[in-house]
C-alpha cells in the first residue's frame, strides 16, 4: 500500500506517489496536519465548495466519474 497526494500544477492533475513529493509540498502537508487545517470538498466539475460527495447539485448526473451532460 502506498500513500499518494493529489498534485495540482501548470501541467495538470493527479494522484502521485508520495515519495515523488516536492519539499515543498511535504511542508505544506506536515503544516496542514500540524495545525489542523481545515479541509473543504469540492465538485470535481465546477470547483464549487460541497458539504460531501464529488458533485454538487448542479453535477448531479455524474455516473462513476463520466459526465452525462
């Protein structure tokens, strides 16, 4: 079992290894445990802040991660 971080940059999206972490990164992640940042779900289409779940209510036709719309 390995441990991934969701990266986000000018080349994209995805899940990566956490071994293959910036120190940067690493330091925003022990930072965010440390002091308990606070952590918001958000609709993987429009970005929208949710309670929970991946979409909100204006994505809800979403069916295992394809859009239908």
């Amino acid at each position: 079992m390995s441990i991934e971080i969701f990266r986000l940059n000018e080349q994209g999206a995805g899940w990566v290894d956490i071994e293959s972490a910036t120190t940067a990164e690493l330091l925003d992640l022990e930072l965010a445990i440390t002091f308990n940042a606070p952590m918001q779900m958000l609709c993987f289409k429009c970005h929208t802040p949710i309670p929970k779940g991946n979409v909100c209510v204006n994505h809800k036709n979403v069916k295992g991660g394809i859009y239908l719309d």
